[in-house]
C-alpha cells in the first residue's frame, strides 16, 4: 500500500488517496481504506492495493491509423514576469447562492487542447476531466484527450513509464490513481477518481505582445467526476497553486515545476482580483495595482502545504469576537466566493456582524471587520461581506475541534480589497491594498501598519 497525504481544510478542502489499479484504460469501483490518521491540514490514509480489469474506453483510441512519433512533453519556463488575466464567472446552478469563480484558460498537449481553470492557491495539483469520463460533470465541461496530444504519457507517481515501451498504456496493466475529496463552500463536497498522465501544460500572458510558458507536468486526469461540487464549477479544470507538499508527485506540483526552469524571475507569484476580471503575476508584482508596500509574514506550518498566516485576533469594530489565544489561521482560498470561518466560531461572529448592520437609503452599513495580523490589520467594510439583502455572508468550515481551531479562509471576499503575495522559495505571504480601477476594485482599501 501506499502513504498519501490529503489536507483536510474548507472551503477548498482537498484529501488525496493514492491507489494501485489493475488497468488497461478504465478505474475500479471505491476501494477500502485499512485506516487513517487526521491532523490538522493534513490526512494520512494507508489502502490497500487492489486490481480490476478494465478499459478505459475503447472506442475512444485515435481514429486515424497515422502514429505520431512519442515526443517529451514541451518546456517553455519563464523568462520574465508573466501575468494571466482571469474573468469572474458565475457558478452554473442556481442553487450555489450567488457564488463566483475567478478563471483563466490553459493549454494541454500539442496540438493544444484549450481549457478553463480555476487557478487555486488551497490545491495541490493539475485536475483536468479525462476524454474517457462519462459523468455528467465530465461530459458537461470540455475534457483532456491523451490519445489526441502526441506529447501525453501515461506515467505513475514516481514519475515511470506506466508500460515500459508504450507512450499511452495498452492492454491489461497496473499503474497509480488517485481519489481526490474537494470540498467546495458554496457546492458542496465530492470525490474525483483520477490517473496521472505527464503532457505540457501551457499559458498564456496578457499585455501588449503576447508571450507563452510552458510547464512539463503530470496532471491528474479524472476518469470519474461526482456531481457535487464540479457539475456547477464553470471551469474545466484546477490548477492547484499550493505548496509542494499538497502534490500527489513531485511532478504534479504546478509552481514548483514552473519556477525548475526559469531563471532571472523573482520566485513569487501574486493574484488580484477585481470586480469582473482579474490578474495572475508570476515572477514579480505590478506596484502601480498597490496603494502600500507588501508586507510580509511566515507562512504558518508551511509542510501543511496551505499559504496560511497566524492571525493575532479578530474584531468586530472594537469588539473582539476571537482573541486566538490558542491560535488562529488565515489561510489564502482563490477557489472560495466567501469568507470561511470554522463552524464552532461561526455563530459569535454573525452574531456581532448582524448587529451592527443597518440599511440607511440604498447602502448596506455596519462595523469593521477586523484580522489582525500583528505588523498589519486585514479589514473588510459592509459592502465586503455582505449580500444584497444586508445580512453577512459568511462560509462554514466544518472542521472539528478542539483538534482544529480559529481557522478562517481568505477567499474572493478579502481578494477583492487586498493584493496577495506568494514567496515560493522563503515560504511568506505578502499583503497590500488595491488601488481603485474602473472596473470597480474599492476605494477604501485601508492597512494598518505597525
């Protein structure tokens, strides 16, 4: 059997099982796990292996009789800061409360293979629907075709040939899979089965001469897809944005394989997100977006794999609502909409939140909400965290204490209000505040600097 790491943190709480299937093309049933270990951040599961014969769909090998000659996946790494526009996009279910996704597209395989994804700082891998799935959640989202890239090989988690001698795997075989658990606040919780296929994933940068990079990747290919919460995700895929430890492989881990190659970039990556559209900067920052200087702060237990920072207290107004006296973490989600607080938490601070608001004409208003972070005060106004009708919206992480405590997630809701900065190689979170745009960023981002 083998050992896998699956965080366990909302909203965008990813768990990993690594399996052994018995395959040709197509996954076995659920298989049992022996028994499993939870902490904080972090699942260990030991299964046991198990075989099926199957085939991953037959009907879909190449139609054409013409073999492309195998080729390595292409390496195109970063020669300079690198920027990805993102469109905010509405979930597809009415059911999903007003939730949205910050997007950007991707390119698989050569020829190339177009995809949208959702890039996420709480994720560990690639996760793109394989052609050979049919759940509806696959076939309602464009898929990854490996029999249609001459670049794509079937490979394990060590990074092997899954078939010595074939690029994509014929026949009865055994290789590695995966089950993923992501858990999505506004969509629920589902599982993906997956394989690990190596091919080059690659983007684009906006600006005004439009330039490429190219990541050589093993990207976890689902052959099944649960409705929940991936049916509504208007993105194709995931692009995980975590640490390297979140990886199923060290070849699956995006930003680590981005930053192998590159040279003369600044090892760090930053994310802005505005009313309706965003921005992605890998290899340095756009200081002109920026009202103050980054500050910076450890990333807090960085072998979680989570870009989190120690939270000092949390207030409401003046009022304090969490002292953290043992321990409070706030942990940067771009695949959230909302702000996430831990269950046992939850209710106190709507509580205090609701109390405060008040409709005056046509505008929602009430207290501060204050993070404090030591050096520097993350605070969100009404308007951030409120709905249409004035009443705080607000995620539940359901995460269990005393095991876990003042755990708080970061998503679309402090993003739009405040810059955030990646330190790949020192391990550290930057924050700033966003200077106003036309398409709608606040005019009143405000940071308090000690």
């Amino acid at each position: 059997s083998r050992r896998a790491s699956f965080p366990a943190t909302n909203p965008a709480q990813q768990r990993v099982a690594w399996r052994i299937f018995e395959h040709s093309t197509k996954l076995p049933p659920a298989m049992p796990s022996t028994r499993s270990k939870c902490c904080l951040g972090a699942c260990l599961a030991l299964l046991s292996p198990q075989s099926t014969i199957a085939d991953l769909g037959a009907a879909l090998r190449r139609s054409s009789s013409v073999r492309v000659p195998a080729a390595l996946p292409a390496d195109a790494p970063l020669s300079g800061t690198f920027v990805i526009p993102l469109e905010r996009v509405k979930a597809r279910s009415d059911d999903a409360k007003g939730a949205s996704f910050y997007v950007g597209k991707v390119s698989v395989g050569h020829p190339a293979q177009p995809l949208q994804v959702l890039f996420d700082t709480s994720s560990g891998q690639v996760i793109l629907p394989h052609r050979a799935c049919k759940n509806t959640a696959c076939l309602e989202h464009r898929s990854f075709s490996p029999w249609a890239s001459s670049t794509a090989m079937d490979v394990n988690f060590n990074g092997t040939e899954v078939q010595a001698g074939h690029r994509l795997a014929e026949g009865l075989v055994t290789r590695d899979g995966a089950v993923v658990t992501y858990t999505q606040s506004d969509l629920g919780e589902g599982e993906v089965t997956a394989v690990l296929v190596r091919d080059s994933v690659c983007m684009e940068s906006a600006g005004q001469s439009t330039s490429r990079a190219c990541v050589d990747l093993a990207v976890l290919a689902a052959t099944k897809m649960d409705d929940a919460p991936f049916r509504a995700m208007p993105n194709d895929g995931i692009v995980g944005l975590g640490l390297a430890s979140l990886a199923v492989s060290p070849m699956s881990s995006f930003v680590a394989r981005l930053l192998e190659g590159s040279r003369n970039i600044l090892p760090q990556f930053g994310i802005r997100f505005g009313a309706e559209s965003g921005e992605i900067h890998f290899g340095g920052h756009d200081s002109s977006r920026l009202m103050s200087p980054l500050r910076w702060f450890p990333v807090d237990h960085p072998e979680d794999g989570y870009w989190q920072v120690a939270i000092k207290a949390v207030n409401v107004g003046s009022d304090i609502v969490d002292n953290c006296e043992r321990g409070c973490h706030g942990i940067v989600d771009t695949g959230a909409s909302r702000l996430g607080v831990q269950a046992g938490n939850l209710p106190k601070l709507e509580a205090a939140l609701t109390k405060s608001l008040v409709v005056m004409g046509q505008q929602c208003q009430g207290a501060d909400l204050k993070f404090d972070l030591g050096d520097m005060v993350l605070t969100l106004q009404a308007s951030d965290y409120t709905g249409e009708d004035c009443s705080p919206v607000l995620g539940s992480l359901a995460l269990e204490e005393p095991v876990f405590k003042g755990v708080y997630a970061f998503g679309e809701t402090v993003l739009r209000r405040y810059y955030a900065a990646f330190d790949w190689e020192q391990r550290r979170l930057g924050f700033a505040p966003l200077v106003a745009t036309e398409e709608g960023n606040t005019l009143v981002a405000t940071a308090v600097l000690v």
